[in-house]
C-alpha cells in the first residue's frame, strides 16, 4: 500500500549552498506560519552555535502542506564533519533535493551526500540555488550535475532527475532556467510528482527503524523513525532489536506518539503507514535499533557510519586554576557526559584512556571536535584537551595514515605561495582550473597537514581564500610535516599578569593575554614567530629607588593582544601542549609546568634519539 498523502524527503547540499535558506522557504509557503507572523531567517537553525556560525550541525525534521499533501522535510549539515548525520537520515526518506549553488557547482560535500543517495536507490530532483547571483553560471553548472551523476554510476532514471532553478532568498523557483518564478509552487509540484509516496503493508506486524534521537524534558527520549510496516499506537508493547546485534531484544511501552507539523512536535493516539514520527518511553533505544511488533521480531539493516579519522585526548583538568570556573569538574561527569554524547552521535567514538581520568574521543574532524568541546564549555564542564592527532592503520603490513581531497578557490596572485605551503604540508596538486581571476585547486594531502592550514590560507591570500575538504582514503605513512614554524611564549611564574612584564615580554612576540589576567608557570602566553620556546616573566613589576619615581618614565604602550578563538587555540597546539577548556577561559598550558623538568624531558629526547 502507498500512502499518498505523505512524501518524505531530505534536504542534501554542500556546505553554504542554502539548504536552510530552502527550508525557510519551503515553510513560509507550505502554510505553516501565519501570514503576519515574524519568522526569523534560517528557522531550522535553533542550536545557539548553528545561528552564531551560520552552519547546520544537527539534523532536524519539519514539515509543511501542499494540496493536502504532507511533505515531511529533515534539513541536514553540510560539512563534511557532520556526514555522519546525513547518512543516518537517509534511510528515513523516499527522495532528495539535491541543492547546488549556481557559481559554485558541485563540491566535495554534494559527491558525498549524493553517493550516498544513489547507493540507496532514492529519486533525486536537483535544485540550482541562488540563480539570483550576478556571477550565476547556470549552464556550466547543470553540465557539471549530469556529470557527477554519470561519475558516480547513476542509473538512467536517476539520470533522468528534474532540474528546478530557484532563488530560496526570494522564495522562487522556476523549470525554466531562463524564466525566473514567481513563487516555490513549481518545486512543490515536483516534489509530489517525482519523490514517491511512502509505502508499505498496513496489515503487516509493526516495523520502524530508529534513524534519530532526541531528548525532551518532559517525556525523556525520543526515538524519530519511519513507520515501514503496520500500526502504531499509545500504549502498544513493542522489542527492540537490533541487526547488528543480535542479543538485544528490549521489550518495552509506548507511552507517547507525537508527528512533524510545521516546526513543532504535536502529539497523537497513532501513526498512519509512511509517516516520520517520535516514539516517546523506550529509554533503551539507541540510532539503529529497530521497533517491532512482539510477534515478528525483524530488525531492518542500518547503514553503516562511516569511521573517523581524528582522535583528541579529553581530560580532567589539573592545573593551578583548576576548579574555579567550571561546575562539572570530575572524571565521572566528563565521562558520563562523553559516553552519552557518543549515542547521539554516531560519527563519535569514545573510550577510556591510559589513565583513569583520560578519554580518547574519535571524531571527523577539527570542527567535528570543536563543536563538543564548545557545547561541553557551555554547558559548565570544566576539562583540558590535548593536540589533535590522526587516527593510523597497518594495512598490509604498511603504516597507512587518513588523506583528504582538499579543493582550494584562491586569488591567481597567491598561487605559488598556496603550492609552497602544499609542499611543506605533502600535498600533491591534482587539478587546476582558471576562473576569472581566481584559480580553483585539488590537492590529495595527509588530513594532518591540514591542522592549522585555514588560519595560514586566510593569512596568504588577504581574507579571500575558500578551503574545503573530505576524507578521500588511507594511504602509506607519508612523513614527517614541520606543522609549526612558530614557538610559545610560555609564563615564568604564577601571579596576575602586570603591565610593567607584558611591555618587556611583548619585545619577544604576538601576546594572548592582556594586564590583570590571572597566569601560573608553564602557562602558554603568547607566540614566538622566530621558532622554539621562550620563558617570560609576564608578573615582573617595576621596582621603585630613591632615584625614581613611579611616574617619571614615559607611559608604557601595551600592543592590544590576540584573542584566539577555540579552533585557533586547538591548531595552535604542539605535541607537549594541553588546551585547558572552562566556561569562561581558554587556556594554553605545557604538558609539564615547571621549566627545569621541561629541560630534563627534552634533554632524555634528544640522547634518545642520537642514540
């Protein structure tokens, strides 16, 4: 049986290309909101560092109507950190709308998400956003769609996929790329007439694979899934099991149903065959885990995540001013909140460390990190990080180490300071291909050449560079990269920054701290540009004689300091380095504190390796 009353579909694109942007759209016109009702732009973005970064992190799931036609949206992230969360939803719905920008064309992330789609037999219809740009390339860019269809093994009625131009800003859409819309109505109908209806046997024991969870505080966890197979209702007594573990079989209650309408969660008695819907009373479920009558035990195949590259050590925070400014502060709250992260996320992977109060955290990437180190600072947990490191494989007898297709978009004057930093980094050029004035680069590099590569590229190219990048494969240990060119400045003693030391410690480089900053030995306070580590005596004051006053010297011009923002503190790491996290501070501090052992450790290094 179809349900043709419902079409569910996601939303797929590379970073930045205005998938949020289409979805406010979509909401606006698929009445949802009233006519003089105030929305914010980019609705779908409600985390607090979605708005202030501008990106999608999460998956989300919303819903509008059109001609009585229930079209359950879910909006993913667009950078390759956050794959993850696009493979999981899409085994919940029938179709995709593939959405590509009009002078960008496709770009790392679209070949990621539409394999994926592809592999999973899901109808496509291409979207050409923002044919409002004055630089649009409309033409160009549909050749460069069919030709990564045809890259990527589409069959012919994939290759077949409508094309519908819009412009998500204005809220058009157009099947004409020379015709500009008045409305997103032709997107709508495409839609209804290209992405099947959901189907399945209504009669058949209730079956429903968890492709999300949420958490609400009144109900507790909420398990978001499509209704394959059957009936569901409140109060039905349902197994939870699971395909890749065949031991679990849970039994539990429904105690709540709720389905999508517009932007909010509204709660139901049952759910029709084909429709998205949260399952509220099954503490036990985890992403993966399928819902199914007692009487037919059938648990569906769930995709597998596919792994991460990145590892960073999470631990207890043992500094001088550790415990001040944090309120989750021991080893069993990291860990508790770690281990819960890690089943929500399932591009994550958690384990203890060495040490009792260490954690090795595996994730996609530096953002991927930095997100949950960022919702962690702000949620009161207090922790220090360490370095990131890639994560390495034997593969048939050979160190193999993670490497990235990088995409660089520079101006055609920093090309030849992009190619030497490549070099430095082991990157290998692939591709060049002029536009205008800028020049678009490929390059396959060791994703830990990339670490602290966007600060360089910014710097090279006067603000004007684009940087993207998405795991390729493992290849053979490539060598050692000199990853940093600079030194710390590192604190001589503890006290409060003054003045009178920061003036004479300036002389030696770029300071991160300013006067009144509470400091303690072995703590990172600026940078040294000419290489190696210097101690400064940030704490130092001027010492008054009978012959001087305090006054007679000329006023002491501090230069204003560099705030460094958490992904800049996280590339500016060395190996013998830990990132101190707190809700209020971000702290540099040496692995070792005191500076004689630092010398003693060094010395022992350097005999070991003449030996």
């Amino acid at each position: 049986m179809k349900n043709e009353k419902i079409r569910n579909i996601a939303i797929i694109a590379h970073v930045d290309h205005g998938k949020t942007s289409l979805v406010d759209a979509l909401l606006k016109q698929g009445s949802v909101f009233r006519d003089n009702q105030v929305v914010t732009d980019r609705v779908m973005d409600s985390n607090a560092i979605e708005r202030e970064r501008g990106i999608t992190i999460l998956s989300k799931n919303c819903s509008c109507l059109y001609n009585d036609v229930k079209i359950n949206i879910i909006d993913t992230p667009g950078h390759a950190d956050f794959g993850g969360e696009v493979e999981r939803v899409l085994k919940m719905v029938d179709g995709v709308l593939l959405v590509v920008d009009a002078y960008e064309g496709p770009m790392p992330q679209t070949r990621f998400v539409l394999e994926k789609a592809l592999a999973l037999k899901l109808k496509v219809v291409v979207v050409i956003n923002k044919i409002d740009r004055p630089d649009a390339r409309i033409g160009e860019v549909i050749d460069e769609v069919l030709e990564l269809f045809l890259e990527l093994d589409a069959d012919e009625d994939q290759l077949n996929s409508p094309f519908v131009f819009v412009s998500a800003r204005q809220g058009i859409a157009s099947l004409d790329k020379d015709k500009k819309g008045s409305d997103m109505k032709p997107l709508f109908e495409k839609i209804i007439e290209h992405i099947p209806a959901p189907e399945g046997d209504e009669k058949g024991a209730m079956q429903m694979l968890v492709s999300s969870a949420e958490h609400n505080d009144y109900v507790g966890k909420l398990a978001v899934g499509k209704l394959t197979r059957g009936s569901l209702y409140v109060g039905q007594n349902v197994v939870l099991c699971n395909y890749h573990d065949s031991a679990k079989t849970v039994r539990s209650k429904v105690v709540s149903l709720f389905v999508f309408e517009g932007v909010k969660r509204v709660p139901v008695n049952s759910v029709p065959i084909g429709e998205i819907a949260c399952v509220a009373g099954l503490e036990d479920v985890q992403i993966g885990d399928t819902i199914c009558d007692s009487s037919a035990i059938e648990p569906i195949e769930f995709v597998k995540i596919a792994e991460p590259s990145v590892e960073m050590t999470f631990m207890v925070n043992d500094s001088p001013l550790a415990g001040k400014e944090g309120k989750y502060v021991t080893t069993r709250h990291i860990r508790d909140r770690l281990f819960k992260e890690a089943v929500k996320d399932l591009s994550l992977r958690v384990q203890d460390g060495d040490t009792a109060d260490t954690f090795k955290v595996c994730g996609r990437g530096e953002m991927h990190l930095s997100i949950l180190i960022e919702n962690m600072r702000r949620d009161g947990y207090e922790f220090q990080v360490s370095m990131p490191k890639v994560l390495i494989k034997t593969i048939d007898g050979k160190k193999c180490e993670p490497v990235d297709r990088l995409f660089l978009d520079v101006p055609e004057d920093c090309v030849g300071t992009v190619m030497m930093k490549m070099g430095v980094r082991k990157g290998e050029l692939v591709g060049m291909t002029p536009h205008g004035s800028r020049m678009k680069m490929e390059f396959t590099i060791p994703s830990r050449g990339l670490f602290g590569f966007k600060s360089e590229l910014l710097t090279d190219t006067r603000g004007e560079g684009v940087i993207n990048s998405i795991f390729y494969r493992y290849e053979p240990w490539k060598g050692e990269i000199n990853r940093r060119e600079y030194g710390s400045l590192i604190a001589h003693e503890s006290g409060e920054a003054i003045v009178y030391g920061l003036y004479n410690a300036q002389e030696r480089g770029d300071l991160f701290i300013g006067a009144g900053v509470p400091v303690y030995a072995g703590m990172v306070v600026g940078q040294n540009p000419k290489g190696g580590d210097i101690v400064v005596n940030v704490c130092k004051k001027k010492h008054l004689s009978n012959c001087r006053a305090s006054g007679s010297d000329e006023a002491l011009r501090l230069t204003p300091p560099r705030k460094l923002s958490l992904e800049d503190a996280i590339e500016f790491l060395a190996d013998d380095e830990l990132l101190e996290v707190t809700p209020k501070s971000m702290r540099i501090r040496k692995l070792i504190l005191d500076h004689n052992m630092r010398l003693r450790e060094r010395g022992k290094t350097l005999r070991g390796e003449e030996e």
